[in-house]
C-alpha cells in the first residue's frame, strides 16, 4: 500500500516479476485486498497470493504514528510476518522513516550490529560504487562507521560479484590524521577490520570509482545522494537553455535528446530498484515513493538475490568472528 | 611563489590585470626576484612592483612547518605586508592549509567571528549558490555555522549584488527538527540572525538554485565540493564510452562536442578565480594550484572588489550589533 502510486504499480511490479522467466519464487501481496485485486486480471498467477490488512501507513505519518497507532497496516503486518518466517523478505516503496523504524523493531538488528545502515550505488567511471551510509542515521560514531564498512563490503561482494572491494572512507584529504573527530577515530577500526581499506578517499574519488565501496555518516551520505540525484535536473536546465538560443541549437539539442537520455540513465534509481537496510535480522529493500512497476519488480529481485546469496548470514558471521577477535 | 605553475601563471595573470582598462589599482608581486623578473618584460608596468623574498612554503609543506620555519616565506610576509596596510588584499595560489592558518594568524579574526570559513560559488539552475563553509574547518559547533550564514550572506549580497540573499542550512530533511545534533542545534540561530533565513535545504536542492546561499560545516562542504568538481570527469567519461559504441555514435558526440564543453563550464573554477577566506582581517583570495593565468587575473579582482564594496566592513558592523543584541 506503500509510495504515491500504491497499490497500482507495485501489483503490476508484481505481475511482471511472476512473469518473468527467472522467477522461481511467490510473492505475497499485503495490504487492502479490494485495491490489491482492483490492477490484478481475475485469474490471478498462482504463484501470487494476497493477504488481507485494514490498515495503510501514510507517507506524511510520523515514525511514532506509524509505530504506535498502525499495528494492523500493512508494513506492520507484513514485518511480522517475515519475522515469523512466513516471506524470507520484504519490500516497500512506502514511508521511508517507518520502513527502516518498523524493521528495526520488529526484525531486530544482526548480532554486533549497532546501526542499521542503508547501502545505495551510485555510478562511476568504473561502474555503480555503493555509499554507505545513504541517510539511515544523522551523527555516527566511529565503530558505527567501521560496521558500514564490513556490511558495505559484502554487500558488494556478494550482491555485485565484486571480489574483495575496495572500502573507502570519506573524508576531506588523505592523510589518516585528516578529517572531522568521528573519521579520525574510524580509520584504525576500518583499518583492523576484516576487509580491504584502501584509507581516506575525498569527495571527487566517488564519482572516479576509486573504491567499490564509500564509508560515511548518514548525515553526509544522505546529502551526497540527493545532491548526485539532482545533476541530471541541472544538466536538462542547461540544455534547455542552450536550445532557446536559436534554432540551429534547438535543432542539435533535440538531435541528440536521446543520447543525453542514455547517458544520464545511470543515475537513475529505477536502475537499481530500492535499497537495502543493512543490519537488521532480515531483508527489507527500500523504494523510492514514486517506484514505477520496473523499479518494484528489480527490488522484489533484489530481495530474492539478498536471500539466495546469504547476505545476512554473511554479515553476522563477520559481526561475530570480529567481536571474538576484539 | 604558490601553485603548481608559480611564479609563470602568477605573473601571467598580474600582466593581463594591469592590461585590463578595468584596473585602477597597483599590484605588490612578492617572492624570489629573479624568478619572477624572468616572466615580465624588460620594461615592467608602472603598476607592479616586486618584493623579494628569500623562502617559499612548497605546496607539501605542513602547516607547522609554513607557521614555524617559514617566516620570511613570500606567503608570510606578504600577509604581515598586508596587516601592516602595505596592501589591502591578499592572494595565492599556494598551499591552501598554509593560506588558511597563516591569514588566520596574522590578519587575526574579525571581531565576533569564531571560526573564519571559506565560501565558494557553485552552478545551480538560477544562477550561481554560495557554498560556506567549503573546508576551512571539520567540525563545526552551532554557532559557527550561524556565523557562516551571516558572512555568506553579506558575501553574497555585495558581490552578487543580490539584495537579501535566501540562506538555506544544508541538511537531511526539510523540518526544523531534523539533522544531526549541529545543525538541529544551528537552525534557531539562523532564524534569529538579521538575515533572510529560509529554513533546511537538502541536497537536491543546492543544484535548483533554492538558496543562494547554504551554510554547512566544513566537512560535509568539502565533499560535496570536490565530488561536485567531479561531475563533468563522470560526464566527457561516459560521452567517450557512447562514442566508442560505433561511428555514428561518435560522429554524434563530435559534433556536440563544443556543446557540451561550453555547458559544464560553469563547473569551472577557473570562472571564478579562486575562494575568499571570509571572517578573518583582511582580504585573503585561495586559489586553486593549478590556477591560470586568467583565474589569477580574477583572483585579483575578486579581491579589489571585496576592499571596495567594503565586504569585511559589513561583516564586522553585523557582528558586533549581533553580539550587542545577544
């Protein structure tokens, strides 16, 4: 029931997932069974199921409402139910601060992990890079930090078949003395960690592909993602503004429109679906509001693949045989 | 002295400012005489004078090692020339930490400023934002990014000539109760300071142009800086990879070429010289290393322009009634 066009797209998301050759799973659709039917043909795929909830958690409603007031809605109860065991994952393109709030509390976090952190790529020179944390939490400390590092890293590995990446710290120069309190503390825990830190990287090292995966708090992740999805806004802008100069212009804008349309594709999170909440105890894939049914079929892969490929057995294997070692 | 291309660019760039009919003012060329009389005429301009001195503080030098060992540096004592009246602004293209602590020293803070900070233009779809604080601190305490709003604001105004300039706090969420600890802590600051205060702004909204002016701790500026700078690398990267696809592809990205070229500009640095560091005594302009010729020329107007629209005068009047409001 999630995201500005709930339920359409997310059913069709659905119906094209079950569609498509590569699915060998069934995906359970939670929310207001009327709604839910409404976009589905009457004989529905077998391997679709609905259930039934009353209740819908609001894009405007506060995390406290959402926790508080909607035990029946549909995020709430289809929570539980991967808690149960009933799905082994969960996606939604609703209420970001109640998707990752929800999760947390009813998943629970994995063992050693102090803060759940959302994972998003970007792209590069040499391919999509993952930024870690991308707005999850605002002020990190700096063990908060190193945990993004290990949950990045195999992430990365596991889900981009990325042997042993390359982890990067953000931070305002290379030097391991440089950089705010928290990064200056992060590095030696980043350093001792089990996986393969390259040091401080700075903001122009993101877009160059320097390393596969980019550390920081959420606070700067979170800017640094909205501030890369904005580009290709300014870029139309310009366009458009060199096409009103003249007809000559216009003629090459427009000539070349679709080249540009390609080109900029990268940065969009349709590409990639949703992104993950790393370090709760299960899977939950989170959507932009405006998922389209393309966007919500690549997330429901996203989980399969997340489970498939043993992300969080792997993270809390590293999580334990790190606390052993400390 | 300073800059990957000193003294050629340097002199350079003082040449083509004494050539423009727009100067009315003297420039005071300081460092090793020889060197610098090898890139000037035999007959130098009535308007530049040269002042020899001895040291260079080399770009890889430490702070300590420019503050300590390097007291008749052509930086050093430029800047002693500068608070003693000789001269009234100050730039280079050297050592950027070096400029920083040095200027700070010297010139000595304006009364009220807690933390001098840089403030940098950036494109955006209405016009170029000032971005403050650039990376002249990491960690900044609530009142310094108040005092980033008030400096950037009048920066703005007087040499944008944009009356009562929108400043927006960088931040996750456009609520006055969202952010890391800092910033919640800075927004009633900035509502109460005599500026036109707009509230949070987020990353997506630096590039449309919603503030002209976004204050943010010198961590968070830094990064997005530099991963800003970066933008256009990405974009000629991925223009090259369509090319490579086939001749008519190719073909395409050649005869835009010159298009493309002429819309990132505005990423360029070059276009507008270098940075001020606003809060301290003076008029100290930070250019980038590899500055040329003609961003030095813009350097040295940046600066002639901040002495006569009385920029440090305003900051100061502005802190001193803020402080007797307080």
């Amino acid at each position: 029931m999630g995201g500005d066009f709930a339920p359409r797209n997310v059913v069709q998301g659905a119906l094209d997932c079950v569609r498509d050759p590569r699915c060998d799973f069934e995906i359970l659709l939670v929310g207001q069974e009327d709604a839910i039917r409404a976009h589905l043909p009457a004989a529905v795929p077998a391997n679709i199921h609905i259930r039934h909830t009353d209740e819908v958690v609001d894009m405007k409603d506060s995390v406290a409402t959402a926790l508080k007031t909607k035990k029946n809605s549909s995020m709430y109860r289809a929570l539980e139910w991967h808690r149960d065991g009933e799905v082994q994952g969960f996606i939604s393109a609703g209420n970001t601060g109640a998707m990752m709030a929800l999760s947390t509390l009813i998943l629970g976090r994995l063992p050693g992990v102090e803060r759940p952190s959302i994972g998003t790529f970007l792209p590069s020179q040499k391919g999509p890079v993952l930024l870690i944390d991308a707005g999850a939490n605002v002020d990190s400390k700096p063990s908060h930090l190193a945990q993004f590092g290990m949950m990045g890293s195999i992430y990365t590995e596991l889900m981009m078949k990325r042997p042993s990446p390359k982890v990067g710290l953000l931070n305002v120069g290379e030097e391991e003395s440089k950089g705010n309190d928290a990064s200056i503390a992060a590095w030696p825990l980043l350093k001792a960690a089990p996986i393969h830190f390259i040091g401080n990287i700075e903001g122009r090292d993101i877009l160059k592909g320097t390393a596969d995966v980019v550390v920081c708090d959420g606070f700067t992740g979170n800017i640094i993602l909205k501030f890369a999805e904005s580009f290709p806004g300014l870029l139309k802008s310009k366009f458009y503004d060199y096409a009103a100069q003249g007809f000559v212009k216009k003629l090459w804008v427009g000539l070349i429109a679709g080249t540009i349309k390609k080109m900029i594709k990268d940065w969009d999170y349709q590409e990639y679906g949703g992104v993950p909440l790393l370090g709760v105890n299960g899977v939950s894939i989170i959507g932009h509001g405006s998922s389209t049914p393309r966007a919500i079929t690549n997330m429901i892969f996203a989980a399969k693949h997340m489970v498939d490929r043993r992300v969080n057995e792997t993270i809390r294997e590293a999580m334990t045989s790190q606390q052993s070692t400390n």
